[in-house]
C-alpha cells in the first residue's frame, strides 16, 4: 500500500452526529455535499469522533474512491494520522492507528483538492476499531467542483419543486430515490442553510426569510447521485 504521511492541524466544532451503536459519534463542521470552485486548492470536510464508552479503542480506516473523479486528489486525517488516498486494493492494516481514549474525541479532516478540475467527487470511509472491527462508522463526503450546471437537474431523475418562485416555502416531491440530504446555495455558491439529516421523497423547506433572489438548491439522494434545482425567492 502507498501512502504518504502529511502534516496534521487540529480544530474542534460540533454541527450533527451520526451514530453506530452508542460506541461513536461523528459531528461535522461542514456539510456534504460541499460545494466550491474548482480553483480552490483543498476542499476541507471538518468534524470529530467521539467514543462514548469510557474504553479506550485504536482507530483504523478504508475507505472507497470508486465514485471519485480520477482528476481529483483526495486525502483523510484523522488524529494525528494524515494520509493521500491512491486508487487501487486498499488495506487498512498498514497504516498507523488512532488512539481513541475512552469518552474522549480527535479531529478529522477529509480533503479534496479539485485540481482546477470541474466535476462531482464522492469519497466513502469506515471507521473501526482495531481489536472489535464490528465497532465500526461509515459515512461519504461528496464534493461539488464549479458551476451547478456541472450537475443533473433535479427534473430529469422525476422530482418537481414548487412554487417556483417562492415567497415563502418551496415543496420538493417525487422522484423514485429518497432523498437525504439539501443544502442551500447563493447565486455564488456561498452555502446559505443546510436542512439537516433528511430521508423520504417529499421535503418542504422554509425560504421566509431569505433576500430576493436566485438559488441553488443540491439534494444528495440515497443512492450517491447528487442534482441540482435553482429557486427563485421574490419579495
């Protein structure tokens, strides 16, 4: 296995947490999908696991770079433990573990660095522990590189949104996938609100106190496919 062991910086801050167990937590800073230029240099996914049993476990990780553009260049911290994550037959086993104290947390990062590449990058992780790989936490961070016109619209995979423009809610319904996950972005791609953990095929979304205007609304649907509608708020 190849990898290349980089510096590591740390950060705490709490958003949500997604759980296996009560054994973990993972909260995020950031949302995911993120959304950002391709001009960026790293694309950075922020958060923390938390053991909430009071033993201590030794953290190893796999990851999937199966829905990953081969233009982009994806790496993981987590602790002090910072790898570049290459293609190919993936072994945990080689790499360095955690030390995750009991009822205590470490910092993650999962990165992305576009490569002035536009275009869609999912990357997924497990985490485990070492001595018990049953005690274990999957999540995906997917990546959005430039304009959402490098996306799907929602429309063509059968989901309609309403009304369109908007004073006050807009509904978002059918389609065949649930959809578990909306972010809301501004005519710049600034991240206006994230709806939280989501799961169906019907979502009203409150635009009340959003400026007049146009905006991109992302839904990440459950079977890893992300699309794109635009709202426009009128006051």
């Amino acid at each position: 296995m190849k990898y290349h062991v980089l510096a590591a910086v740390c950060l705490m801050a709490v958003l949500t947490a997604p759980s296996f167990a009560q054994t973990y937590t993972i909260e995020w800073v950031d949302p995911s999908p993120m959304y950002s230029s391709e001009n960026v240099g790293i694309a950075k996914r922020t958060g923390y696991m938390r053991n909430m049993t009071s033993s201590t476990k030794n953290i190893l990780f796999r990851y999937d770079l199966s829905q990953m553009n081969p233009a982009h260049s994806p790496s993981f911290c987590f602790g002090d433990n910072c790898f570049y994550l290459f293609p190919g037959e993936d072994n945990p086993w080689e790499r360095p573990e955690q030390v995750l104290a009991g009822n205590g947390t470490f910092t993650l990062y999962a990165d992305l660095g576009p490569n002035k590449v536009q275009g869609q990058s999912s990357v997924s992780y497990k985490l485990f522990d070492k001595t018990d790989t049953t005690l274990d936490v999957s999540f995906t961070c997917t990546y959005i590189f430039g304009p959402t016109s490098v996306l799907p619209e929602a429309s063509e995979l059968g989901f309609s949104v309403g009304p369109n423009p908007s004073t006050d809610i807009v509904t978002i319904s059918g389609g065949s996938v649930n959809i578990i996950g909306l972010n809301l972005y501004s005519s710049q791609g600034t991240l206006m609100r994230t709806y939280g953990v989501v799961d169906g095929s019907s979502h009203t979304i409150s635009v009340a106190d959003l400026s007049s205007g146009l905006y991109h609304l992302i839904l990440t649907l459950a079977d890893g496919n992300v699309v794109r509608t635009g709202i426009t708020v009128y006051r």
